[in-house]
C-alpha cells in the first residue's frame, strides 16, 4: 500500500495521509490506525513467516480458497473505532466477493470478514490487547493469535462490544478445531505452527 495506491486523496485525512507517507519511507513495515493512533509494525522475521504459512496450508485443504471465500494475507480491514481506523490482519478468510467491499485506502468492510489471523512479533502487546478490541469492535466473528512469546495458540469467538465473550487458550500438543462458521472443517495443529515460529528451533 502506497500513496499511490489509494482510492482517493486524503488532503481531508491526516492520519491516513501520515500513514501512508511512513509506508514509503519505512519500505516491510508494517502501518495501522487502531483507536485514531498509527501502529507501526517493523518488518516480520522467516520464522513468522514460516508459521504464517504453516497456518495457509489448513485453510486450502480445506477448501476455503475458492468461489465462496477467499484466504488472503495483509488485506486491509477497515475499523468501525474511528473515521480513519484500518488495521492489516496477517491472514483473512474473507467471503467471495469481498472485491466489492472496498471502503477506502484498500481496506475492505468488516462484514465480509469470517476471520482474522495474527502472528506475534516484537509487539506482541497489540495482537493480545489493541487488536482484540479492535477486531471486536469490527464484529470478526473469529480472532487467532498464535502468540510466540508465551507459545500459546488464541481463539476468540462471540465479538461482544470491544471483547470477545469466549476466548480460549490453547497449548502445544493440542488439535484445535475452529467455528464451522468459516464454512469448512478447519483444525489447527498447535505443536506444528508454534514449532514453525520459533526463532530458533532446538535439535
């Protein structure tokens, strides 16, 4: 995303404009307004991205990246907290047609959102508080955080105002089974993903 890439101009849109300049000056980061303030993400290490793979491949088996729905990372899901609010999940199960859901500065209307995926790094913090109230303030009705620092694997249901009302945590060597609500049977191995994260695996 890119001052070039947006939807229109934000001469009226400060925050989105600032936003927007940081992504050209901070080239990987990652650039969020959450509760009208800019988060700032610095660029995620191989082991994230290696278990944000390992998370990929559960959903396509399962069939999920099809006509129905589709399993994206980094798009853009724009937030009902404030008049500038988006944040970039690291992985979506989106409906179908989300490509008709744009809002604005490419990010796309919540509704269309069937879950939201995060993969911790350094900032940690904000996948397990800012984000969750985030996301349940935009009604996803599925938040995963696979948390490195603690390797413990989150699922929130039930978006309740800014808190989910089920949040369940899981631990290495457990299957996890999520909502059929995605539309498809999806379980999670929690040893195999958290084993992927690990900044450094021991033999």
């Amino acid at each position: 995303m890119s001052a070039a890439s947006v939807e229109r101009h934000h001469g009226d849109r400060p925050l989105i404009a600032e936003a927007n300049r940081l992504l050209e000056r901070l080239p990987g980061y990652r650039v969020e307004i959450i509760g009208g303030l800019i988060l700032v993400s610095p660029p995620p290490d191989a082991p994230h991205a290696d278990a944000l793979t390992s998370l990929t491949v559960p959903f396509l088996t399962a069939g999920l990246h099809g006509a129905e729905t589709r399993v994206l990372q980094g798009i853009g899901l724009w937030l009902p907290t404030g008049t500038e609010d988006y944040a970039i999940p690291d992985l979506a199960v989106v409906d179908g047609d989300y490509r008709d859901r744009l809002v604005e500065n490419v990010c796309y209307d919540p509704v269309c959102f069937r879950l939201v995926l995060e993969v911790t790094s350094s900032n940690w913090k904000a996948d397990l508080q800012t984000k969750v109230a985030a996301y349940a303030n935009a009604n996803a009705p599925v938040y995963v955080v696979v948390d490195r620092k603690h390797q413990r694997l989150h699922v929130l249901t039930d978006p309740e105002g800014n808190t989910y009302a089920a949040h369940r945590v899981h631990a290495p060597g457990e299957l996890v089974a999520l909502p059929d609500s995605l539309g498809a049977k999806v379980t999670l191995d929690v040893a195999e993903i958290l084993d992927a994260g690990q900044a450094k695996r021991t033999p």
